[in-house]
C-alpha cells in the first residue's frame, strides 16, 4: 500500500530514501561553483527552516547557561530551594484549613497598613468569631510596645484573628502565652529536629533566633473585653536578614525548603485555636506549664525592663518568676533579654 503522504522522501537509485531536498541542496552546489565568495542561496522556506532551528539552538544553550549562572548564586548564598513566590488566595488557605472557627471567615489583602487594625475594624463592624485577616505586606506592621514589625511581601505570613472571648484585662497576658504556645507547637510540628522555645512573653525562637512574634489586643465594651485581636506575625520563606541575620531565622533558612504559605496559615490557626480553646475552658495553669518546658533562657541570669536576676520559670498564671537580690518575684510584663 502507498503512503498517501507524497512529500516526505522518494526512493533513491538504490533503493534507500532520498531526503526531499536533495535537488534543493545539488542545485545549491551547481550555483555556487565558479563563484568562491558567493554564498549558495537556498529557497526561503528551506533557509528559515534551518535559521529557526540555529536560535532554537543558541536559545536552548542560553538558557541552560542562565540556569546554571542562578544555580551557582543560589550555591554561594547558601539557598538550597528555589523561592517560587505565590499570591496568598481566600481558596488556597480554604482547602486547607482544619480549624472550627478560626479562617472560616477570611479577608485575604494584598498590602495593608496593620492586619490588626482591620481586624479592630471588623470587629466593630460585628465579625464573625475566627474571622482572620492575612496580607502579603504590612506598611505599617507592629509589636509589642509599638516596635516596627518588618513585613515584605512574598515570603511570610502576617495576620490577626478576631477571637469573641469572656476575658479579663487580666487574662490578657496568659492569652498572649497561650498563642505562643500555639506558634511553637505549628513550628515543632514543621520542623521536628529543631529547638523551639517561647520568649516570655510575646516571642517564638528557633534555635536561639527570632522567628515569630504576636501582639494581643483588646477591643473593650466599657468595663468589658468585647473581644481580643490575636496580632501574628510569622517568618516563613525569608532567606535574607540583613544585619538582623543573628538573631532573626524563618522556616526556610532553617531547612533550605521553601514552604506553601497557604498550608502554614492552616496549620498555625489549627494550633493556635485548640490552645486558645485550652485555655478557655482549663485556665492558665496548663499553657504556663507548656510554655515553661519551652521557655528560653531559663536558669539564665536575665533583665526584664529594672528588674535583673535568674530566670526561675513561671507561676501558674503564666507571670515570670525571677530570683533578683532581693529575692523571688514574680513579672507580669516586661521586656526581656539576655543580662
């Protein structure tokens, strides 16, 4: 039976396939002879044909030297995964979520000024309980006692939930505990062979280093908590520092991975609400107990704003025990560091 696709090649003298442009390439020849500077000429299709496929060369040669270039980078800077910037999406953080409450009611922003802010604002506005508020980039992001929380976009995770308790003032500081603990059970979870400890009363260390920080505020009804906005602030995918690169770390400068932004959000609100719900319906004594066997610099000789003295632990209501010269007291607020 006859191919019924002519063009393709035609038997030969000798019975093997002759290519379909052989007359192309003998006349090419015949044109060129008698005439050594002048460069044979083939028909147009027949040149483009081959021109195409000598860029697709170069291009493919190129690109395997710019990806070997940005290997080479990522090599030098110690980056052992690619960073693939993703948008943070209502859907994406939706199909993953575990939780009851926290995240079923989502406002997702590409920039804002402070996620606490407008959760306050949706708070008033009457939001749901576990409404959350995530941004790519804060402009005006903070911590405790008004310091500046650093948020570029693209690589970590900054937001704040809406959380409809019966609290005190006074349980307020066992709060900010109880998500810490929250933040550090997320980060055990993800990256089981580090140490993870809690910073008294507000910070989340990995290995030593800063990686997380939460800020606790309330929205009051005259004498009355109307509800908390649980602040949290989480270095996920920063790999670059600056000078802060001694004493800051995220999840992926500790494993060289690069993790989905998405799932991490999920994971931290289904830990940080079973601990909130812990210690709404057990009190403090269990969160000050978890926290005490992650707190840092325990036994350490430490400054909490005037007071200086070693840290002991903490009371059951989650204030810090530090043994000064004068003796045992207990700290219900402070700033703490290293004497």
């Amino acid at each position: 039976m006859r191919s019924r696709h002519h063009g393709a090649a035609r038997r030969g003298p000798r019975g093997g396939r002759r290519h379909r442009h052989a007359g192309q390439l003998r006349r090419r020849d015949a044109e060129g002879r008698g005439h050594p500077h002048r460069r044979p000429r083939l028909r147009r299709g027949l040149g483009q044909r081959h021109a195409r496929a000598r860029a697709d060369h170069r291009g493919r040669g190129r690109g395997r030297d710019q990806r070997r270039r940005a290997d080479a980078l990522r090599a030098r800077d110690g980056s052992r995964a690619r960073l693939v910037v993703t948008p943070l999406t209502a859907d994406a953080i939706a199909r993953r979520l575990t939780t009851v409450r926290y995240g079923r009611s989502l406002d997702v922003r590409a920039e804002t000024g402070s996620t606490n802010d407008d959760a306050r604002e949706a708070a008033g506005a009457g939001a749901a309980d576990g409404h959350v508020v995530v941004a790519d980039r804060q402009s005006r992001g903070r911590g405790a006692r008004g310091r500046v929380w650093a948020s570029p976009g693209g690589t970590d995770l900054y937001f704040s939930i809406v959380a409809r308790l019966p609290l005190t003032p006074a349980q307020l500081p066992p709060l900010t505990l109880a998500v810490g603990l929250g933040v550090a059970r997320a980060a055990e979870a993800t990256l089981p062979d580090r140490s993870v400890t809690v910073k008294w009363p507000n910070d989340v260390l990995i290995e030593g280093k800063k990686h997380a920080g939460i800020l606790v505020e309330s929205v009051s009804l005259g004498s009355r908590i109307d509800s908390a906005i649980i602040g949290v602030g989480v270095d996920v995918n920063r790999a670059d520092f600056g000078e802060l690169g001694p004493i800051a770390t995220s999840w992926r400068a500790e494993t060289g991975q690069t993790f989905d932004r998405a799932q991490a959000l999920a994971t931290l609100l289904s830990s940080i609400e079973a601990e909130v719900d812990r210690f709404v319906r057990l009190g403090p004594r269990p969160v000050a107990s978890a926290v005490e066997d992650r707190l840092a610099f325990r036994g350490r000789r430490v400054r909490c704003d005037a007071l200086e003295g070693e840290l002991l632990g903490l009371r059951e209501d989650g204030a810090l025990r530090l043994r000064t010269s004068g003796g045992e007291r207990a700290v219900t607020s402070g700033s703490l560091r290293l004497a």
